[in-house]
C-alpha cells in the first residue's frame, strides 16, 4: 500500500472514530432514554416520508397516558449530513385532540422551546410537563424559527373511550408500578419473583375477561402490564436524572449489594433517586442474607417506623387472607362463570380455565397449608421498615442463596406499606377532577358576594322607589314617572353593587400559600406549597414556576363528576410552556376575578437544618439550651426535642444566628403546636356556596360516579385512614396534632416563605405559613 492510499485510510478511520465519540458524548445526557416504556402510538417523527430534505431527524416521545399530574417528553435529535454547521432553535407544540383527552376540559396545550448548538450530531432533550387530564392524543408540530418544519402536524397517542375512561383511568391509578433494577447478583431471581407478584393479584382478578393464571408470564424483559401490576426491569445506566421521572412509580426493587454500592459511589442518577424517595417513594431492598438480617445501619440509621409486633400482624394477616382467597377461588371461578354462561357471555368451552385456576390453588394450598415453619414471615425473616423523610425503606424477607421473592413475600409487603404503596394517596391532589378541599385554603373575603352589602344597596333601592319615589311622583301628579324612575334606579343600583363588588377585591394579585418543607439531617429537603392566587387583572404574563419543581393544578370540581363532564365541549385548560429553567402556565389558567390553586413540589438542596449546640454542660441543658439556625430562611419559632424527649423553644431565630431555647413541659409544647397548627389550619370556608339539595345528596349515594379521584381511591382501598391531603400533610397533622406527637431528636419550626414561591411578580402575601420539620443532626 503505498502512502496516499495510507494516508486517505488513516483519515477515514479518524472520521468515524471521531463521529461515534460524538455521538457515545451526546448519548450519556439521555442516561434516562429507555426508561419509559413506549408502545409505538405516542412516538412522532419529522420528517414523515422518505425522503428527508432537512438533514436532520426529531423524534418525539411522549410518557404514557394513564398517568396524570406528571407527563415526560423526550425529544431526540439526530443530523442525517454531519454535524450541523450553525445553531437550531426550535419549538415543540403538542395540541391536544378532542378524541384523546378526559375530561374533555383538563387538557393542557404544551410548547417546549429547544436548542440544538453547532457542531451536534445527536442530542436527546427531556422535559417534564404538568399533565391534567388522563390520555395522551396529540397534534404535534415543531416550528424552527417560528416556521412550521411540516406542512400538516404528526399525530401521537391514542384516542380515549368516553365512558370507558373513567373507569381505565381509576384502575391506573389503582395498579402498583414498580421498577425491578437488574443486577448481576441475582440474575435468575426476577423472573420467577414477577411472576410470583403476578400471581399475588389473583383475588383481584375476577372481574378480569380472562384469569388463567399458568398464561401468566413475565416478558423477556422483565416488564409486567397486568391490571393490578405494572413492572418495568432496567439497569443502573438506564435510570433518569430528573426525579420527576420517577413520580409515576409507586416502588423501586433494587439488591441490597447494589444499594450499599450505589450510596457510597453516588452514581449521576443517584440524586434524583433520592430526591423522589424523600418526597414519598418507596425503596423495596431484596437480596439479604439471613446473616445480614439485623445489620441494619448501613441502609438506615433510623429506628423503624413499625415495631415488631406490628410487621409481624400485618405478616400473619396477609399469610390468613392468602389462605382465605386461594381456598375460595374455585368457589368464586364456578359462580362466575355460571353466571356468565347464563348470560350468553361466554364460550362452551370454560373448563381449560377452570382446570388452572384449580391447579394454582393447589399449589397455593401446597405452599401456604399448615406448615408454619415454611411460612414464617415478618420480622422473624428480616423485614424492616425506616423512614426516609417522606418515603420508606423496606427491608424485604431475608432467604437463602438470593431465592426469588414468594407471592407471600409480596402479599406480606404490600400490607405494610398500607397507603404508602399508592402514589395517588402520597401526593394528595389529584388534576383531572378536582375536589371540594379546594374550599380549605381560599382567600378569605375575596371572589366571594358581599351579602350583606348587597342586601344594604338592595333595601336602598327599594326605599327609594317605594317612599321616596312614589309619594313624590304622587303628590305633583307625575305618577307616570315611575315608569322612567324604577329602571334607572335598577341600573344604577346594579352597576353599583358590581362595581362595590369589583373595587372591594382590587385589581391586583394576592397570594395565599401553605409551604411545608421536610429537612433530613444533612440539610437536603423537599417541600410541597399549596398556593391559591386571585387577580383582579388577569396577568399578562401567567404563572412563573421553578424548572425543577412538579406542578399539580388543584380544582374546584364545582360538584360535578367526571361522568357528567364526558358529554361537555372540548376545551383546553390553558397553555404550559416549559423550558430548563423555569415553568410557565398561561394566564388563561388564572382568570380575572377567580380563585386558582396550585400544588408545588420542590427539591431544595443544602437548605440547612436546626441544630443543638454541643458546648452546653448537662445542667444547663436541662433548663434551656443553645440552637443554630442554619436553614435559609429566618425561624419566626422553632421547638426542639433532644434524645432525652424534652422540648425546648426559641424565637425569631435568624439565619445563621444562635439563640437560647427554653426548657418545656410536655403539655406545654402540645399546647403550643396546635397554637401553630390552628394558625392556619385546612378548614372549609365553602359558606357561601349553594349548599347540597337532597336530591343531589341522593344522587351522591345511590349513583357510583367520581367526584373526587383521591377519595374514590381511598373508598375503593377500603381505607379510611389513609390521607386526603398527601402525607407531607399527613405527617405534619401526625406531629403537630394527634398522638405521634415530635419525634425524639426532631424540630418543627415556622418560617418565611421560601422566596421562590410566589410565580407572580409583584403578588401581595397575605395569610401565609411555613412549616419546616426534620431531624436533628
């Protein structure tokens, strides 16, 4: 080969080494790429046919429909001739279709502004959209430079079933999604752990067209779309790095090994992780030894959540409802199909099905019969439960040789995590439809008639026409006059009280928000506001939210269900324009003269924490200590308990600054977080509202329709005691009120609001609290 033909060869390879390093460095952004699962309708391509003039490829993914509050697009960019050789921006617009959207008035349109710099080949861009409305049917253009880079728009989602969607909307809302994080120490476990966790919804399933539980199998990739179950497997490098990709999934299934690696290396996902558990995920770590069972301090150095005695009841209660349900499932099959084949509604040939479920129970009765040994769960066999701000750790079952998790290890699980396992009952808000505790948190004395003006401007009117008017039309013979006087008189009157009724509330912006902010030890919170804006003046510029936040609409449903709204006109909410840095709802989605309420999540990282002062010596600590604010904001007041159990109390505590704490009874600091709690406690203030009529109250009872996502999940759960308002607020009710009272080692304090609250400029604060818990460190 002589020299040129050398050369040239060199050349060639340095190019393609040079392209796939650009494209392996544009890739290792998407580290989150794969992780939703797609099925081919909400994917969109630019260009559409063949042929390609652009010199590039947009391809467009959208996260699944069944999944409101949250919704993830991707946006993957590929050059078909190169790098590009100047700078693209572009703008993604997803208009929502009339036929893919329930109800037809929660839908939000959507414009994603994008840059592509020079010199890219590949470049995948995520963002995360507040969702409203359950299914995912759009029209999708992408416009660069203002100019739409098609001539019709692309199409992605599916449409949605009227009816038959709100139904599929509650069952999703209903199903367990897990993630099963692969791992080389257990490769052989999931399969037969998925399918045992299938199968440990076989008591749910009778309403199902088909139950065969031998068809029941786990895909080659681990993933489960069951109607009680849903399971994803990915590896560690697929997982995403933004915590609110998370938000759909109810549980994270990772090995312990695994778990212990990844805490002390902080791989990039790490931080999102986190951040979605401290915000009320669940971690569910396999893989224990038994020898590992009680070496605890690595996952947690928290004490459980639940005693012993209470794990080991919920295990003996899922192990008897097992027994129960398998015992009864041939009954329950028979009786089914009976009344099935009564009604034509089968075929003539039931008993293959019949036959399986027979053959599951035994196995069933098999597993789980007399043998207590076999069977022995709870905290006998390792299960621990530790708090993580507001999510949990779980220490699953400890077996032998990474044996694969039993139906009875899912059952028992399940059980403990009570409403913890339901993401829709950890966030507490619910978009689509709205509820009543919309009334809870509303700006007192303003959208609101003033009666009792109203009632002085009415009696004026008619003191007016009648006495005055009348008598002196009468007495000059001008009676005739009354025809004239009586109207103007109702004009002005009426223009009077619209116009009293618009300057008493002003023309300005007023903002009542409710900040809970929830602080681990190393200073690291997540918080969750609940805002409720009222403009005078609509704003021009909308509603302005951090780019990192997760933002939740909260409605007034106005006492109409979902059912009834199916049959309403088609008619987005509004526009939501997201970009890195910063959300933006339209000011659509805050009308003149309106109460609107919002519901934000936030990381905040380095936040800082409350701390006790080590230098005291222990007779003075017993009469007042010494704590540092080293949290963000100024503390209006902070209560402390030390290890001992006793509180001590401070005020006006700045940021950075110590102040002596006092020493309190038990009484006395009961006493003084209710004084807080009922500062701004959740009380209804919907007196003015037309109250229910019986046949509405009626109608409530005897017709099964949804009013309320949140309370429908909960009646449905048979779960009375789970929270309507989200377990930050649970739990801040749980300190402050009811009988778990301050943990040992903890502090609640009320502050200033966080500065990035407010989404409008120039708003008036008024009634407004901060509540910061956490723990000591």
């Amino acid at each position: 080969m002589n020299r040129s033909k050398l050369a040239f060869c060199f050349t060639i390879a340095v190019l393609l080494v040079g392209t796939a390093s650009t494209r392996s460095s544009a890739q290792s952004d998407a580290g989150s790429q794969s992780f939703w699962q797609f099925d081919g309708s909400n994917l969109a391509t630019f260009p559409r046919g063949r042929v390609n003039r652009l010199g590039y490829q947009i391809m467009v993914r959208v996260s699944a429909p069944d999944i409101p509050e949250t919704q993830r697009v991707e946006i993957e960019f590929a050059s078909t001739g190169g790098p590009t050789t100047a700078d693209h921006n572009f703008t993604l617009l997803l208009s929502p279709r009339a036929d893919g959207h329930s109800p037809p008035q929660s839908a939000l349109e959507v414009e994603l502004p994008f840059q592509i710099p020079e010199q890219t080949t590949q470049q995948t861009i995520v963002r995360h959209v507040p969702k409203t409305s359950y299914g995912d049917a759009y029209e999708v253009w992408i416009l660069e430079n203002g100019q739409s880079i098609s001539q019709v728009p692309n199409e992605i989602g599916s449409p949605v079933r009227d009816y038959r969607a709100v139904a599929d909307g509650l069952r999703d809302e209903l199903r367990w999604r897990l993630i099963w994080i692969d791992s080389d120490k257990d490769p052989n476990a999931r399969e037969p752990s998925l399918q045992s966790l299938v199968e440990s919804t076989f008591d749910m399933q009778w309403d199902a067209d088909v139950f065969q539980p031998e068809q029941l199998r786990v895909n080659e990739d681990g993933r489960v779309n069951e109607p009680f179950v849903a399971v994803q497997a990915h590896t560690p490098n697929e997982l995403p790095l933004d915590w609110r990709s998370w938000l759909p999934f109810d549980a994270v299934v990772i090995h312990r090994q695994d778990y212990l690696r990844f805490q002390s290396e902080q791989p990039a996902w790490w931080k999102s992780f986190t951040r979605w558990v401290r915000g009320g995920g669940v971690v569910l770590i396999r893989g224990t030894e038994p020898g590992e069972m009680n070496d605890t301090q690595e996952i947690s150095v928290s004490t459980s959540t639940m005693n012993a005695a209470t794990i080991d009841a919920f295990a003996n209660s899922a192990l008897q409802m097992l027994r129960t349900s398998a015992a009864e499932m041939s009954n329950n099959w028979n009786r089914m199909y009976a009344a099935n084949r009564q009604a034509n509604a089968v075929d003539e040939s039931p008993m293959q099905g019949i036959d399986a479920i027979e053959k599951f129970r035994r196995s069933f009765a098999d597993a789980f019969g007399g043998n207590a040994k076999a069977t022995r769960l709870g905290t006998e066999k390792g299960m621990r439960v530790f708090p993580f701000e507001a999510g949990l750790l779980v220490q699953l079952p400890a077996h032998e040789d990474n044996a694969p998790l039993s139906t009875l290890d899912w059952r028992t699980t399940k059980n403990i995590l009570g409403f913890h396992a339901y993401r829709t009952l950890r966030r507490g808000v619910d978009p689509m439809v709205g509820t009543q505790r919309f009334f809870e948190w509303m700006i007192p004395g303003v959208s609101q008639p003033p009666v009792y003006t109203f009632m002085g401007f009415l009696g004026l009117f008619v003191v007016l026409v009648g006495p005055v008017a009348y008598r002196k039309t009468t007495k000059s013979g001008r009676s005739y006059l009354m025809f004239l006087i009586a109207p103007v008189l109702a004009v002005a009157t009426t223009v009077a009280m619209m116009g009293y009724g618009i300057i008493a509330d002003g023309f300005g912006t007023r903002l009542r928000a409710r900040q809970i902010t929830w602080v681990n030890a190393d200073g690291d919170a997540m918080s969750r506001t609940r805002s409720t804006y009222f403009a005078g003046i609509r704003p021009s510029n909308g509603l302005r939210f951090p780019g990192d936040a997760s933002v939740t609409l909260l409605l007034d449903n106005e006492e109409t269900s979902w059912e009834d709204r199916i049959q309403q006109r088609f008619d987005p909410r509004g526009k939501v324009n997201v970009t890195e840095d910063e959300i933006r709802l339209s000011s659509r989605l805050l009308p003149s003269r309106q109460q609107r309420q919002f519901v934000v999540e936030q990381p905040r990282d380095q936040f800082g924490t409350v701390r006790i002062m080590e230098s005291e010596p222990e007779a003075v600590k017993r009469v007042s200590v010494e704590v540092k604010n080293d949290c963000e904001l100024n503390l209006q007041g902070v209560l402390v308990r030390d290890q001992d159990g006793l509180f001590f109390v401070a005020e006006n505590v700045g940021s950075g600054e110590t102040a002596r704490a006092k020493l309190l009874t038990k009484l006395e600091a009961s006493k003084l977080m209710g004084d807080w709690y009922k500062r701004q406690w959740l009380v209804s203030s919907k007196t003015n509202r037309r109250s229910e009529t019986a046949d509405r109250q009626m109608r409530r009872r005897m017709m099964d329709e949804t009013f309320d996502v949140i309370n429908k999940v909960r009646s449905t759960l048979a779960m009375t005691s789970a929270p309507s308002d989200g377990v930050f607020e649970h739990e801040l009710q749980q300190r402050m009120q009811l009988g778990k009272s301050l943990p040992n080692r903890s502090y609640i304090a009320l502050a200033d609001l966080s500065d990035d609250v407010p989404a409008i400029d120039g708003v008036s604060i008024e009634n407004s609290i901060h509540f910061v818990m956490g723990d000591l460190p």
